[in-house]
C-alpha cells in the first residue's frame, strides 16, 4: 500500500541534526590490558563448517593486538592531568577517501569482475532506491554503484576492490532501518546489497538451529520451517521485512523480547564475517555453548555492519507452541504499568504484553479493520504462551486477578484460534491505524528505552510534551521489557521541525530516566550523538578504538553509529 506523502522539502529533510551533547563521565579502561592474553587466530573446522580464509591470520592478530594496544594508550593518554597534551583528533575515525577517478576505476574493476547482467549496477533509480528510505525522514544520500553478490566470495572480491580504491562499503539487506543505516556516506561508496543472498543452507532440528545467509528475512525461515512441519521458530520479530543480518548488525528485538530477550541474547551462535581487509573469519562453532576465549559473535551483534559484513549465520530456534491473545483496559498508563511488573514476576507463561495508549485505540476505532469497536483507554495486548490448553487458560486466570487488582477491566480472552489473530492484528496494524487519525499525514517512528517502572513517567512526560507542541501521536510500548515508540503524525515542513525536535527532548527524557536513546531501532546515524551522554566518554573511545584497529581505512558503513567527540567535552580525572 503506498501512502499519499505530503509536501515536504528537501531543505527540511537535509536539514542539520541535534546539537552535540555534553559527555558523561571518563570510564577508565585499564583493566582491559591487565593479566595475559593468547595470540588471536581462527582454529581450522572441516571444510564444511569453516569458510577458506582469503588470507592469512595476521589481519586479525594485528587488529586484535592494536584493539589492546591501543586501549592502553588511550587509558596513559587519558590519565594525564594536562588537557592541552592530549590530541582529542587521535581518536576521530579516518574520513580520507579515494578520488572520483579512483572510484571510477573501481566500478570499472567491479563490472570486469562480475561480468554478469545485474550484477553491478549505477541505474540511477537503483541509486536512488539504496540511498533513500520511506521509513524515516534522515537526508538522503545515493552510494556510486550497487553490488548484488551471492556468496561469501563474491563479498570478499568486493571488499578488495573498495580497499585497493579506498572506496566506502555500505550493507544493504532489508532496508527496514529507521536511523538511516544504509545511507552512503557525501562521497559515495559501494553498496553492497545481500537481499540475493537469502538461502537456508541447512536446517538441524535434533539441535534446533538453523545455518543460513544474512538476506533470508525472518517471516519466510518462519514460514519454511511451518512448511516443512517443523515445530521450531525464530522467535525474535523486528519488522515484516527484516533480514538476519540486519537483525543482527543492529541488535534487533520485537513483541517477543518480554520473553524471548533480544539479539544480543544467545540467538545467533556464530557468524561468517568478512572483515574490512578482505579476510573471512568465522567467530565459532556450531555448539549450544563456548567459553572458548572472546565471543567475538557479539562483536558484530550491534555493529550495524561498521566492523564486517556478515554472510552466513547460524541461529538457535525455540519450540513453537500454543498461544492465547487477550486485551485489558486501564485508568492510565501507571496502572497498567504496575499490573505488567506484578504479572511478569509472577512467573507465567507470558510470550508478549504490549501498552498501546487511548490514542492508538482511538486511531483502531477510526481504521476501521478491526473485528470490534475498542473502549479508548489506555490498554494491554497479552500474548499468553504454554505447551497445552489448560496452561494457557490457568495462565489467562492468574492475569486477569492480577490485572483486576490494579483497575483493570474488560478482559476480553480470545475464544478461538482465529480471534486471537483477529486481536492481534489490531496491535499488529500500528502503523496504518496511527496514521488514520490524521488524514494527509506521514509518521515519524522513534524508539526509546528506560528501566519498566520508569515507564509512565516517561509517557506522561512524553505526552504532556508533545500536547503542549501541538503535535498528535500514538503510544505503542513493549511494556514488559520498558520499550517505547512513538509515531509523531506531521503534514508539512513546521510540523515536520517540531516532530524532530520533540524526538530530541524524549530521547533526553529517557537518558534522564536511566534509560536508552533506543531499545531496538539502532543508532545509525539518527541517534550517534546520544552516545557520549548515555555511554560516557571512555565507552565510546573504547569503540572507537576497536573500530579503527579492525578498520583502520574506516570503509565499512562511515558515518553510523561512532560520534564526533563534542568540541566542548572535558575529561574527568
């Protein structure tokens, strides 16, 4: 379904964002460097289960040796009480890129090496479709060719090629990402779009996981393993459209999260990255488990590919079992709140409970595809989960007394199969249903996260503000994890200002609150600023630090996810 967009210029869309934020405090590093360490190396696997190394181990030795190297110059450097001695530029990322000669002497190299019609493509409509997004409103910003590989290998020749031309690398897949992850950087760079690359190569249900590539998108492995009668499913569930490399370069999570945590649980066991040098690791094996030195996998969870591509994974699934849908209405949002802690630490069998505000139950009303017409109160969406019947209804008993304790009412329990998908479906339209109580608008989505009980004073805080702005928005919270979105509807370029102003104040609401500035969209480059404030100076340095010895060139994804130190940060000693 496409949506009527409404006029808004290109000068609003480009326009600068958040000032830079003042820094937390130093944390200090030295224990990184303390005790001894083993020399980093990928340990040989059959040739089934490990991918050929495009090189030698001494990339990865190198880079680990300078990740701790250069944590402990940092933390010397840091140490000083004399500002004037430090060089605050040391730690900004490589921002030196190839000519636009050089960059046409790559695309030439590319079209030589994957002679194949499709393949390597500069159509400017492909440009434009791999440097632009509907889903969020950041500036735009085309890549200089894009690359379609289908293997490990052909990902590996592209990296040489953007080395040998100092040429930037941004992964594409889904195309899903609210914070502008696959945007190219101003000089352009080479896009490399995995979407071709969506194979399940080998499914293992006695050891309920699954090996596949990163452009396979969660629904069809759901969809393919109900096919084949598998009783097994990838339970974390981010967008329609997400793939498992993007899943897991931004540290996805979804509805299930309450129960099933998030990608930086242990849902993904190991990766097949090809890291900026042109080298393929493999950060372990296939076992439920390993102690075995670092868990470099979690390396890249979260890296929003800045540090590798990944090109295959292997993810664990969960049983697949029964589930029941039911709604409850609420005085407020504090009620709610209290009634969700009580019921989570009661121990039942809770797959997802999410907070949608009178809002959005206002906007299903209007929508209109819902089966029923909705009391427009603050409400809970329950997703009961058990391995029988009787388990599901003892766990359905056991929430609506703890619900009813804290004022709610009208708990409506799915009856059937088909009416709890009906219920759900109402949560699930969100978006469609938001954008209904204002006609000609468009949504900007943003996500934060703060600790559960501090959750109504961050929507309380959230909608008052965004009253007193003028500005109409619908709340919709994983409550049972403290994750909070809101689309904030807008018509033109005022509303469109005031709409990314009021994300500002309630990202800093959350940091306030001990939160995040997002549970689960990413930081790409629409949150990066955050970073010094949320995480303190020394934490990001420390990124900073890995980032440039794993990508000393830093061609992979420039401009996400690493800030610029603000100009007037001051270190604590």
């Amino acid at each position: 379904m496409q949506l009527a967009k409404p006029q808004v210029s290109r000068a609003v869309l480009a326009a600068q964002t958040r000032p830079l934020l003042r820094t937390g405090s130093v944390t200090r590093v030295a224990s990184l460097v303390s005790g001894t360490h083993r020399r980093a190396y990928s340990s040989p696997a059959p040739e089934s289960q490990q991918p050929k190394s495009s090189g030698s181990n001494a990339p990865l030795a190198f880079a680990v040796g300078s990740v701790l190297s250069g944590a402990l110059g940092y933390y010397l450097a840091t140490s000083t009480s004399d500002d004037s001695q430090r060089n605050r530029a040391s730690a900004e990322l490589n921002s030196s890129y190839g000519s636009p000669d050089d960059f046409k002497k790559a695309i030439d190299e590319l079209r030589q090496t994957f002679p194949d019609e499709g393949v390597v493509t500069t159509d400017a409509e492909d440009l434009e479709t791999h440097g632009f997004s509907e889903n969020d409103y950041h500036p735009s910003s085309h890549p200089s060719v894009v690359v379609f590989p289908s293997s490990t290998e052909d990902v590996v020749k592209i990296v040489k090629v953007a080395v040998k031309y100092k040429m930037p690398v941004i992964p594409y897949s889904g195309a899903t990402s609210l914070e502008g992850h696959f945007r190219a950087p101003a000089v352009g760079g080479i896009c490399i779009d995995l979407s071709k690359m969506d194979r399940i190569i080998e499914i293992h249900e006695a050891d309920s996981d699954v090996i596949c590539q990163p452009g396979l998108r969660w629904m069809d492995l759901n969809d393919e393993l109900k096919k084949k009668g598998i009783p097994l499913f990838f339970p974390l569930d981010p967008a329609p459209g997400a793939t498992i490399g993007g899943m897991l370069s931004t540290g996805c999570s979804g509805t299930n999260a309450v129960r099933y945590g998030t990608a930086k649980a242990e849902w993904f066991l190991n990766a097949t990255v090809v890291l900026p040098s042109g080298e393929v690791i493999k950060t372990r094996r296939r076992a439920r488990k390993s102690s075995a030195g670092f868990d470099t996998t979690k390396l890249f969870i979260g890296a929003e590919g800045t540090l590798g591509i990944v090109t295959e994974v292997t993810i664990r699934l969960a049983p697949l079992l029964p589930t029941n849908v039911a709604v409850v209405q609420f005085p407020d949002v504090r009620s709610a709140t209290e009634a969700v802690i009580e019921v989570v630490n009661a121990g039942v069998g809770i797959q997802c409970v999410e907070l949608c505000d009178d809002q959005f139950m206002r906007a299903t009303n209007i929508y209109g595809m819902s089966t029923r017409k909705w009391p427009e109160k603050d409400s809970l969406f329950f997703k009961f989960q058990g391995p029988t019947q009787r388990s599901l209804k003892e766990t359905a008993d056991i929430v609506k007394k703890i619900t009813e304790k804290h004022g709610g009412s009208g708990f409506s329990l799915a009856r059937s199969e088909k009416e709890a998908h009906d219920l759900w479906m109402d949560r699930k339209n969100a978006l469609y249903s938001s954008l209904a109580i204002l006609p000609g608008a468009r949504g900007w989505s943003t996500d934060v996260c703060v600790p559960v009980s501090r959750l109504p004073d961050l929507v309380y805080g959230t909608k008052k503000d965004l009253e007193e702005h003028g500005l109409l928005s619908t709340i919709v919270g994983h409550v049972g994890d403290g994750n909070f979105h809101a689309l904030l509807l807008f018509r033109n370029d005022e509303e469109l200002e005031k709409a990314h102003a009021a994300v500002d104040r309630m990202v800093k609401r959350a940091l306030a609150l001990d939160g995040t500035c997002t549970g689960e969209h990413g930081v790409g480059m629409g949150k990066r600023d955050y970073l010094y404030e949320e995480l303190g100076e020394g934490t990001v340095e420390l990124m900073k630090t890995i980032k440039k010895a794993v990508d000393p060139l830093n061609l992979f994804n420039p401009g996400k996810l690493y800030p610029d130190m603000p100009a007037n940060t001051k270190k604590d000693h």
